[in-house]
C-alpha cells in the first residue's frame, strides 16, 4: 500500500484547521488531557506548515519566470 504524497495547498489546509477546530469543540465538553495534548500538537503542525508555505509562496514571487 502506497502513502498518497499530500501537497500543502489552501484547501489542504483549510481541512486541517477545521480538524483542529473540531477537536476544539471535544475538548471544551470533555476537558480531556488528551485532547488538549493532541491539539497542541495539530496547532504546532499546522502553523510549522503554514509557516513553509508562506516562505515557499514568498521564494516563488521573487524567481523570475523562465525564458523557456
């Protein structure tokens, strides 16, 4: 079985904040600890990829299209 390669895009994304939301909303009726450890951990992943692609959006603004 082969591991589909998932690209960061906006819609990729948005799926992953509105997973983190949901677990928002379980751990405000459950207070469980491991809710909140798994959503400091989904918040942390999210903004290390949202950090990523803000830098490679800010690298591919600045490369000049090619001539070919």
């Amino acid at each position: 079985m082969t591991k589909k390669k998932r690209r960061m895009t906006d819609e990729y994304m948005d799926e992953q904040w509105a997973k983190i939301e949901a677990r928002m909303r379980r751990f405000n009726e459950t207070a469980s600890y491991q809710d909140k450890m798994f959503l400091d951990c989904m918040i942390r992943d999210w903004e290390a990829k949202m950090k990523l692609k803000l830098q490679d959006e800010a690298i591919q603004g600045k490369i000049p299209p090619s001539p070919w």
